[in-house]
C-alpha cells in the first residue's frame, strides 16, 4: 500500500469517524475515490442509525446535551425550535469533550429564552441509551 492511499485512508477516516477497516473497504469499493467513498460510509451510517428526540425547556438545554454526550454512542446532535435549526454537528469520538462542550455552553446562552426546543440524538444503534 503507498503513501497516498494511505493518506486517502486518513481522510475518510476523519470526515467520517469509521475505523481503518471501514474506510479502506470503502476506498477499495469505489476505486480510491475519497468523496464517493466518504458519501457511501455515511448512507450505510444513517440506514443503520436511530433517532431519540426530546423536548426540553432553553434553559435545560445545556445540562440535557451533556447528559447526552456522557451516555456515548451518538453520531449527531441537533437542537431546534418547530422549524429552526439552531445545532446541526456530526459527532465523532474524539471532538465530543474537546469541541462540543463550549459549543454547547454557547448554544446555551444564545437559546436560554427560548420556552421549549427538541434536542434530536442520532445514534449508530441502541447500544449505551439509558
């Protein structure tokens, strides 16, 4: 294997969170070709993922998020109010605590008035739901 497809490897493997496995099985189905390869880790992703939804108050927002990234198991995260999106972020292991905590602290501010909003978790199965 050179260089190269091991860069490719990389890429996949950080746009889309999947294991070396995954990401080379990926490449090697699409003849190397890091976008198609990418597109087909995340439709496999979202046909096996599930969807929990809840209905919190602004000002639990942030507590409910934390809670929620605690638990594991989540590939996305996203809060709205009827039809605005305020948080829409694909979550892979390694950016939860680093990334996504000040985000939140952020979020949490900015939505504190709202009187009530929906928090979507997309989970790759219903493993670790509590």
């Amino acid at each position: 294997m050179d260089n190269d497809y091991l860069e490719k490897i990389e890429i996949v493997r950080q746009k889309t969170g999947s294991t070396y496995k995954k990401a080379k099985e990926a490449l090697d189905s699409v003849n190397g070709d890091v976008i198609s390869a990418i597109i087909l880790i995340e439709e496999s992703t979202i046909k096996q993922s599930w969807t929990e939804t809840f209905q919190v108050k602004g000002a639990e927002v942030v507590d409910k998020l934390k809670d929620i990234i605690k638990e594991g198991n989540v590939s996305r995260l996203i809060v709205k109010k009827e039809e605005q999106t305020y948080l829409d972020i694909p979550v892979t292991a390694g950016a939860i605590s680093i990334l996504l905590l000040p985000q939140i602290a952020i979020l949490g501010t900015a939505i504190a008035l709202i009187s009530q909003c929906t928090i979507e978790v997309q989970r790759p199965d219903k493993t670790n739901i509590q």
